[in-house]
C-alpha cells in the first residue's frame, strides 16, 4: 500500500486498487467514503453522467472490495450505470475526466477498460444470467472458490429476466452466488408492484439464503454480512437498504428523479449550466397531452422511465390513464396488446435501443393481430455518451421485417406533431422514431408531391431520400452540391416503412438515388427503398455502419459515419464520380 496520506493527499489518492483498499484501516473507510462523494460529484458535475444511481453505491462497493477479491473474483453490476465507484477503486480514478467522452473513460463496465469489469453490460435485469452462467462454468472447471458476486437493484427485479434467473439460480446448491440486492425503491422512477413490496419473502421462498436487511450505507454491517455470505455453500442474498443520491443534498431533494442522469452541472446548486434548448421528447409530450384531450381512448405506458420518455405530463394531467410496468419491456407491448383488443388505442414510449428486448412481442402479440398500438421510440439513432448499447440504430432494420407496421420518422418538431396525431388514428400498429437531440427549428416543404415533403428541388441529376432527423443534413448538401452544378432533389416520405409507392415512382425518374438514415444501413429503411425499386435502379444507401458505435458526441459520431452536410454531399460526388 502507498504510504499513508500526508496534509495535501486524500485517502482515496492513495488507493490503486482493490489491494490498497482491503490494507485500509476500518477507521479511515467513513473518510473514503465521503471523499468519494466528493470525486463523484466534482466529475460527474462536470461532465454529465449518472450521479444518483453511484452516490448511493459507496459504501455497498466499498464493502465488496473489501470482502471479495476482485478480478480472481467476479463482480457484476447491473444495471451497469452504478459501476462507478467500482472503477474508482480499480485504478481508473484519473481516467475521470475523460468520462463518457469519444475515446474515454465509459460509463459502464468494459471489458477493454480493465480485468475487474467482467461483462460489457448496460441494459437492466442481466446480471444474474450472468451470474448463473458464470457459476455453472466454474463449477464445471472446478473453480469454485472463485466467488460470484451480482449486485443488482431492487429496479431491475422488475424485469422479467431478472426472474427466469432467479429461478435457475435458486437450484443452485454447490454454486454460491452472492446476489446483492441494493434496494433503494427505485429505478429511474419509484418501483411498485408485489415485488417490490414482498423481495425479502419472495427470495427467500425461492429458496435463497436471505441475509438483510442490512443498512447498506454502513460499510461494517455490509462488510459484515458479505462475509457471512462468502461462506456459505449455496446461492445467498444480502438484501442492502439505501438511498439515491444519498450524501449529497441537491440529489436527494431531487424526488423525481434523484439526479439519475444528468448533464454537466453546477456542484453546489445541482442545477445544469445551460438550460439547454426544446428537445423532441418535450414536442412528443406537449402533443401526447393534447391528443389525449380530445381522445379519451389513449393510453400510455412506460417502462420504468415516464420522466425520461415524455409521459409523466401525461400521467400527471390523466392519471388513470398512464401505467408504468416497471423494467418490462416484453410485458409492457403484450399488455398494450390487451387494451387495445378492448378498444383504447395505448401509446408505449420506450428507448429505441430497448426495442430490442420486445421484438416477438411487436411482431406475434401486435403487428400479427393488426392491432392499434403507437410505439414511440425516443433516443432513436445516435445518442451520444452512453456508448454501444444505448445507441438506437437498429430500429429501422429489426422493424422493416413486420407486415403491416407502418413507421414514421419525423424530421422537425412540426412533423412530429403531425405525424403522432396521424399514428393514433391509424387502425392498425404504428412506429413514431425521433433523436435525443433538440427540436430544431422547422424545416419547411417547398411542396408536397405524390405524398412526398420535397425540401429542395434544383434538377434531376440526385434524388436525396432524407429519412427523419437526417434531412437538414441532407438540405445542406443539396446546397453545397447544386453550387457544383449537380441538380438535386429532396424528399421526405415522412412514412418510411413500407415504402410509399410515390417514392418508388420518384426514384424511377433520377439516375441517382440516395437514401439517408440514422440507423444501420444493413437491412435499414434505404435498403427497404431498394428493394421496393425496380431494377436498374441506381442507389446508395448511407447511415450508420454495421458495427458497435463506441460513445462520445452525437455530432462527433454522426460526422465519423459521414451524416453531416459535408460527409453527404461528399459521398454524392464521389458516387457520380464512378
């Protein structure tokens, strides 16, 4: 261990590792503790990040270093976005400034960042698949001396997931996972249901082991407690009570929301440093309001994240009529399902990227019964510091393979009112995808032709298909490019799936088409509008590429995969140029 601190150093410049951490005085961890506090709001503050979610970790983390003797033994956060503390005392406390910055430090555990981080995980309810796997392995190699450890909130539990692995795991006599349960009543917004009011009776009548609860902002009796459990033979839980955003006092009068997530802030306030301009979630659910004025039939659902997605104003203006499923995403398209077979018409608002988790339901329990359920996808394309998994780029590929499932992508916030009020009227399943990005400002039609918005209209050589969010992008290229001679058309269908006929008769009257999306060009929107093309059509899909997309600026991502004016115009000349 490094020498003790002297009057300029900080006990937690003196902790390297999990090794320095377990040689620590027990006197000293309630200091480690609150100068963590420190770090985290320092850097968090000024960068953006998730706070709430890692103020209430500290003693919890502390206590698992301790106890457990990572990487030799597996420790597994879910969600992942509470992992910061975990990194902290891994060694990366200098890597903090590059937080959730292109080329940085990420904001959930990576495997490429360091041997402690087990699994690249960040969507929730995963950790204790993991968990049973990993054990089922070291049992299999005769390793199970190799703790596993799965720290998971009592906000995943809602996930229906986490309960298949519960299940598995309770039969799990000779693989003792520890399963750390930081119940804090919360995921992004307070958890509700019987889970939530009955975990410790529910766990231990699955058979678990059940020690708790434990004040989880006590370093000792957590420390305490996970020793116990180390030494038993069969799967155990220590059920930790605590508190979001516990030890700093702007998180902690934040009862929304408790500073999940936020962006760069002003430490002693907890206020953000720019107000930051109108975003598309706050035109979605300006229009959800009125809409539901008028039609009594909608419905909204959420996943846990009401807040986040735009519909707690509509909670609070028609609270019988708004239900949060918690983190069940699968649950929450079936359920929308059931009450649109008894005539209301639900709008599910989730994430695009958690889409993903719900797709045999959209395609089996939805779109195959013709049913009359809006699916708005917020976060849809590129979102920025949240990396790989947070990213909601495939979308438009996984939602072109439904019949029946038509899709709108508005490109201003004017178009999104439009086509919202035009999705819940439309007696059969519908998409509304829009960026995490502000609003803008409108992007007038110079006319509407054939059911096609056209932006720009300078000749015939290029026809510019311009998907979404990707048509001001599109409009300063045909700008830049009729300054060269080359004449150029931009549409936007506004309705991108199926494509509509009047674009297939558009493109079969230009040598060129272009189609432009926020999503991956495999299997995407342009690769639907070659299809629907006749042959000898020539066409050039750009978007993003088939790859996991690291995290860093949506400007500086989208620029890398060439969605700006310039990188379209670019690629334009250089096709006309074969």
């Amino acid at each position: 261990m490094a020498a003790p601190p002297g009057l300029d150093e900080s006990l937690l410049q003196t902790i390297t590792g999990p090794r320095d951490l377990r040689l620590l005085p027990a006197a000293h961890l309630g200091t480690l503790a609150r100068e963590i506090r420190e770090f985290l709001i320092a850097k968090v503050m000024a960068r953006g990040g998730h706070l709430g979610s890692n103020l209430g970790m500290v003693e919890i983390t502390i206590a698992l270093h301790r106890v457990f003797h990572s990487p030799e033994d597996t420790l597994l956060f879910d969600t992942g976005h509470q992992a910061y503390v975990h990194k902290l005392l891994t060694g990366r406390r200098a890597d903090f400034d590059s937080l959730r910055a292109h080329g940085g430090l990420s904001g959930y555990p990576s495997r490429e960042e360091s041997p402690h981080d087990h699994i690249d995980n960040s969507h929730a309810s995963t950790a204790l698949a993991y968990a049973d796997g990993i054990a089922k392995a070291r049992r299999l190699k005769g390793e199970e001396s190799r703790a596993v450890v799965a720290v998971v909130g009592d906000g995943a539990l809602t996930g229906g997931l986490a309960w298949e692995s519960l299940n598995n795991l309770s039969d799990g006599e000779g693989r003792p996972v520890v399963i750390v349960l930081n119940d804090n009543g919360r995921s992004y917004a307070p958890t509700h249901g019987g889970c939530a009011r009955n975990l410790g009776t529910l766990l231990e009548n699955l058979g678990f082991v059940y020690l708790g609860p434990v004040d989880g902002h006590d370093v000792a009796a957590v420390e305490r407690a996970l020793r116990t459990a180390r030494t038993l033979p069969s799967p155990s839980v220590v059920h930790c009570k605590t508190r979001k955003g516990y030890g700093y006092r702007p998180a902690e009068l934040d009862l929304g929301e408790h500073m999940h997530a936020i962006p760069a802030s002003d430490p002693r306030t907890g206020r953000p440093l720019s107000a930051g301009g109108r975003t598309w979630t706050h035109v979605f659910s300006e229009q959800l309001c009125a809409l539901g004025e008028a039609r009594p039939d909608l419905v909204a659902i959420t996943a846990a994240m009401a807040g986040p997605t735009g519909l707690e104003a509509f909670g609070r203006r028609f609270p019988g009529r708004m239900f949060d499923v918690g983190i069940a995403e699968q649950h929450a398209m079936v359920s929308a399902a059931g009450l649109a077979l008894e005539g209301f018409h639900p709008v599910v608002a989730v994430y695009a990227t958690f889409l993903n988790r719900a797709f045999d339901q959209v395609l089996l329990d939805v779109a195959m019964q013709r049913l009359p359920v809006t699916i708005v996808l917020d976060r849809a394309g590129i979102t920025g510091p949240d990396g790989p998994s947070h990213h909601g780029m495939w979308d438009l590929a996984i939602l072109s393979a439904i019949p029946g499932l038509r899709v709108a992508a508005p490109r201003d916030g004017r178009r999104l009112r439009e086509l919202l009020g035009e999705a819940v009227a439309v007696e059969g399943p519908t998409v509304l995808r829009f960026p995490k990005a502000g609003a803008g400002t409108e992007l007038a039609a110079v006319e509407r032709s054939d059911d096609l918005d056209v932006l720009w209209n300078t000749g015939d050589d290029v026809l510019l298909v311009a998907l979404g969010a990707t048509a001001e992008a599109c409009v300063e290229a045909a700008a830049t490019l009729a300054e060269e001679g080359v004449g150029v058309r931009v549409v936007d269908p506004r309705w991108v799936l199926p494509v509509a006929p009047g674009l297939v008769r558009a493109a079969a009257a230009h040598p060129l088409v272009v189609t432009v999306e926020d999503g991956v060009v495999a299997g995407g929107a342009g690769a639907a509008v070659g299809q629907a093309c006749a042959g000898g059509t020539r066409l050039l899909h750009l978007g993003l590429p088939h790859a996991f997309i690291p995290h860093g600026s949506r400007e500086r991502l989208l620029a890398d995969a060439g969605l700006t004016g310039s990188g379209i115009a670019h690629a334009v000349r250089k096709e006309l140029a074969r």
